[in-house]
C-alpha cells in the first residue's frame, strides 16, 4: 500500500524501489504536495520545516524526469554551503544509480581544473555554490547551461540574503546564461521572508506549498534554555556535555558558537576535558572541513563545534543534542540551528544559553517560533564546582591560540576575500581606520556634550538647593522677629 502512495504521485518503480533501500516508503507532505507540481512541469516553492524531507522532494522528480528524456546538463542545484552541496549530490547519485546518474559538484576551496573537467563531460546534474560556479561561467567557455531542464535553489532565501557572504552578484551571473525556459523550484524551511524576490526568479506564477502548523519548528524537538551570566556559560557547556556523555553512549551534539575563534578556542578547551570535539568553519581548510565533518557523521567524534555554516541543511541522524553557545541574532538562524537535530520524526532537544543581554532575541525567536522555551534544570552547585577549572582552562586556550597565527591566518584571508571581491584591501583598511576615526570623535563629542549637560544639571541643582536654603533663612528669621 505505501508502495503506491509514491507511483500514485507519478514515480516510476525503479525510483520507488531506489527511495525503498534507503528507508523512504512513504512520502512526507512536502514530497505529496511539491511533487505532483512539478512533474506537470510548474515551477515550484516548498516551505516546510527542517528535516521534512525537501531533499527528496525536488530530487525524485528530477530523475524520474531525466530518466523520460535523458541528457546533461540537464539540472543544477544551488546552495549556499560546500557541505551541502556534497550531501545534495550524494542524494541524487544513490537514488539515481540504476539510471547511471553522473554528477559534479562545484564548490569553492577544491580543485578548479578538476571541476572544470568535470563541467565540460556533460554531467547530468551539477550541483554548485553559487561563488565558485559564477567564477567558472566568467572564465571558460567549456560547457554550458543554456539546455538546462531545472534550476533548483536550496535553502533559497539564504541564498538572496545579503548576509556575511553575499551571494547576489553570482546569482546574476549564474541567472544570466541560464535559458528563460526552464523549471524553477526554490526549496527552505523559512521561505516567507523573501518571497517576492523568489517569485521573480521562478518567474511562471510557481505552485506554491506551505507546511500549515502554528509553530515553525518540530514537535519532536524538546526546546531548551539556560539563564547565565556571561562567565559561567563555559561551565554549563562543560556540565551539559558531561551529563549528556554520562548518560547516553550513542548520542551525538553539535555545539553553534560565533565566530571562527570561538570556534577554535571552544574545541581546545573541551578536549582539555577529554571530550571527543572537532570543529567546523569557514577558516579551516576545505578539505579540512570534508573530514572533521565526515568524522563527525561516522561518530569517531561525537562534538561538533560549528558556526552559522553548519546552521543549514546538514543531516545527521545521530544528532540528538544541538546546544547554542551563543543566543542567535536572528529567529530564522535559530530555526536552521535546531533543526540540525530532532530531523525525520525523530526526537532531539535544543539548549540556548542565554545571557541578561540576551532576553530580548530569545523574545523575538519565541515570537517567531510561535512556541515558548522551557528552562533547562540544572543543579547549579555541579556547576559551580567546575566554573574555575573551566574558566582557567579556557583562558590558557586562549593563550596557547594567541601564540600561534590563528589572527594572522584570518586577516590574510580577509585580505583574499576582498582581492577576489575586486576591492583593494589596503585601501579598504584606510577607510575603515578613517571610519573608526570618525565613529571615536563622535562618540568623543557625544560623552562631551552628556558631561555638559550634566554639569549644567548639577549647577542647576546646586542654585534649587541654594535659593530654598536661603528662603528657609529667610522664613526663620522673620519668625525670630
Ligand atoms: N519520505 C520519507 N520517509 C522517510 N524519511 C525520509 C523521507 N524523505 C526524506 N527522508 C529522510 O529525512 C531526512 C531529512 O530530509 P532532508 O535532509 O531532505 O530535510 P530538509 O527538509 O531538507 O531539512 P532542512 O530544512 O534542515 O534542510 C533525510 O535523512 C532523508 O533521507
């Protein structure tokens, strides 16, 4: 029976027999609602939340489609990270090997000869972060996308944001070889936002399918928070790890923190306590980055340390914990974070250590969320206990990574990332100091004007006091008389 709930939607055996080996029978609502859609041949956008299966859903009728009328290249995917580009492709060659399905893959910080290569074979499907794709598009003339059949965005409303890594420019360049027909289909758990810049891209009035629920996150996720000062976060990072490492063998955590350096000085300092950690961000490495997270999926680790790049898409079923280092600035971030774990119906829970200075974004996430985080009990005095031991050990972390190049390396690469962006860095860094110049004179000027006023108060305060001490004189004297 579960069989023909995907044929009724218009798979073909093999294909169901294909999503049957990997546990997929019957399919989840944003495969039954986008997949007929696209099949007929509309454009699509699918707004459902993390771990539903969105995945699937554009990928099937991808194959089910190419396997009717083979040629390459005949779809590409774009996505904002390296990890995702390799996770989407993979998806595409299991469930595509009876058809001999041949992917690429083109992301930054690998081999750009190699890819190319790769391009000019006729791939069936490229799937490609929108920076390193553009830069092959701009400078050869080996292979092209004007025959494309699909155009897929994933996590789309990321891709059009103008966040740290602005993808819009290579969106332009990418869109612009493009053939005018084609299907569109633009997939996210947070799709609303930007929904009309989506629809211009899907450009033929796309069928359109929502995930109808109150909340924006999963039932199956137990979300957490921690009220903590700022210097005893450490130690609840440390408690929770222990408790959770005690209790459950099999569980893995994905720990979200800042910046790259915290990053770096979080993962020294939880193996300092001889916890299996590894990390994840954008200042490591690409091929770095391929084996922390591989060693992560396979459990040889069982802590991953990542910033906002491992906050999309990622699908690990062993996540059973996400913990947020730092309370996340925007209410889509925290979305994307939490639902790192709790993916396909399965459980998980999310603790948000959240400082006095945090209490208004944990508002709006609520607001967002449509749910309310319950606090996490903790017995304080356990934590208590290891707040100087944690704090110490975190500060030698910080010495030991002041002493290697760790600032020197990120600096560096600011310097490449503004050259590959066209702007000149020495001058950039004049501008900046010219800025920094002009914020400090204002903030001068502004503590001068306060002290004024302030003073211009005081004096005044000092006559008031004056003049009723001369009236209450006054008033005793004539009384006297
Ligand atoms: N019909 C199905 N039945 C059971 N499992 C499924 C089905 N479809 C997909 N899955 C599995 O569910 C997991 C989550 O799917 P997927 O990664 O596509 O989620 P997503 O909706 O893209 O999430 P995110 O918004 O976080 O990117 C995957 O492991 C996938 O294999």
């Amino acid at each position: 029976m579960k069989m023909s709930e995907f044929s009724s939607l218009g798979l073909s055996d093999w294909l169901i027999k294909q999503c049957k080996q990997l546990g997929i029978s019957k399919p989840t609502p944003v495969q039954e609602n986008c997949m007929p859609a696209i099949l007929q041949g509309r454009d699509c956008m699918g707004c459902a939340k993390t771990g539903s299966g969105k995945t699937a859903a554009f990928v099937l009728p991808v194959l089910q489609k190419l396997s009717e009328d083979p040629y390459g290249i005949f779809c590409l995917v774009l996505t904002p990270t390296r990890e995702l580009a390799y996770q989407i492709a993979e998806q595409f060659r299991v469930l595509g090997k009876p058809l001999g399905l041949r992917d690429c893959i083109v992301v930054g910080g690998m081999d750009m000869v190699a890819q190319a290569l790769e391009l000019s074979n006729q791939p069936h499907v490229v799937v490609a972060t929108p920076g390193r794709l553009a830069d092959h598009i701009r400078g050869s003339k080996t292979f092209s996308l004007s025959r494309i059949q699909f155009l897929i965005l994933d996590e789309a409303d990321r891709l059009l944001e103008q966040g740290c890594t602005d993808f819009t420019k290579d969106l332009e360049v990418i869109l612009g070889v493009l053939p005018a027909k084609r299907q569109t289909l633009l997939f996210s758990a947070t799709l609303t936002d930007t929904l009309q810049e989506l629809k211009n891209i899907a450009m033929n009035k796309p069928f359109f399918w929502e995930s109808k629920s109150e909340t924006r996150t999963v039932e199956e996720l137990d979300q957490r928070y921690i009220l903590t000062p700022e210097k005893v976060k450490d130690a609840y990072l440390v408690h929770l790890i222990q408790t959770f490492t005690d209790e459950h063998h099999d569980w893995s955590i994905i720990i979200f923190t800042n910046t790259c350096k915290n990053c770096q000085i979080l993962t020294m300092m939880l193996r300092e306590f001889n916890f299996p950690t590894i990390s994840l961000h954008s200042m490591m490495k690409q091929k770095q980055r391929f084996a922390n997270l591989a060693k992560f999926k396979a459990s040889v680790y069982k802590i991953l340390i990542a910033t906002d790049v491992a906050a999309r898409g990622l699908d690990i079923p062993t996540v059973q914990v996400v913990i947020n280092h730092n309370t996340p600035g925007l209410p889509k971030t925290y979305i994307h974070r939490v639902g790192r774990t709790a993916r396909a119906g399965r459980n998980g829970v999310s603790i948000t250590l959240v400082t006095q200075y945090d209490i208004h974004l944990v508002h709006s996430i609520e607001e967002q969320i449509q749910t309310k985080l319950k606090e996490y009990p903790v017995v304080e005095k356990e934590v208590h206990k290891i707040l100087t031991q944690v704090n110490v050990t975190r500060r030698e972390c910080e010495i030991k990574l002041e002493s290697t190049d760790f600032d020197e390396k990120k600096e560096i690469n600011k310097r490449k990332q503004m050259i590959l962006e066209g702007k000149d860095p020495d001058l950039e860094a004049k501008r900046k100091a010219e800025l920094e110049k002009i914020k400090s004179q204002k903030k001068k000027f502004k503590e001068r004007i306060q002290e004024t006023i302030q003073r211009q108060k005081q004096k005044q305060l000092k006559k008031k006091l004056m003049k009723r001490k001369q009236m209450k004189k006054k008033k005793a004297e004539e009384a006297a008389k």
